[in-house]
C-alpha cells in the first residue's frame, strides 16, 4: 500500500454516503459519515445532554442533523433544527439513526461507549 502525502491524507476524504428511505414523507434522504469535528460534537453532546433520570434527550435529533446532507452534500438541517427534529416519528428516527450509527462506527449504545463505560 503506498504511502499518502498530506495534501492526500487532508483532500481525499469522501466518507461514506447511503440512501435511507423515508416512505412516510415519499421520498428519502442521504446519510454520511461524520468528520471528526462532527464526531466530537456529538460526543460532546451525549456527555452533556442528560435529564434528571440520566436519558439523553435530542441524541437521535442531533445524529440525524449531523449526518442528514442534500445531494450536494451540504448539510440538511442545523442545530436550530433539532427541536423540530425531536418531534418525527421514532420509527422514522430510529431508521435514519440505524444508519447513521452504522456509517460511524457506533454501536446501538453509543452513549455508553462515549462515556467509557
């Protein structure tokens, strides 16, 4: 295997894309692999977003706004999305995130994994 120069190693990341379906809306959406910027955001979010009985509230409505892109690969929704988010049907959710956790290398406990536990 060769080795990358930087300029590779920096500009070569195309990260993994799929086609979730959403019948419920009639169409679909694209889910991608987060940057390692994304990634932390994330991580950062799980640590910091517990109720008092320790849930995470908004996980699924943050991972679906960091990985949800337009075709052009611009990002679909923005943190100011993720209230609206929160109120999409679970089974739509759970679908998308599925996905989500799959491309990013995130187990079903993703949380519990960020926390070291």
């Amino acid at each position: 295997m060769k080795a990358l120069s930087r300029e590779s190693f920096l500009n070569g990341f195309q990260g993994k894309r799929e086609t979730v379906a959403v019948p419920e809306l009639g169409g679909s959406v694209m889910v991608k692999e987060m940057s390692a910027k994304e990634r932390d955001a994330f991580e950062s979010f799980v640590l910091n977003k517990r109720d008092s009985s320790g849930a995470i509230i908004g996980m699924r409505s943050k991972l679906i706004a960091l990985t949800c892109v337009n075709e052009d690969g611009s990002p679909m929704f923005n943190s100011k999305d993720i209230s609206e988010l929160d109120n999409m049907p679970a089974s739509v959710a759970d679908r998308v995130c599925d996905v989500a956790r799959r491309l990013n290398g995130m187990g079903a406990d993703a949380e519990q994994d960020i926390e070291g536990n």
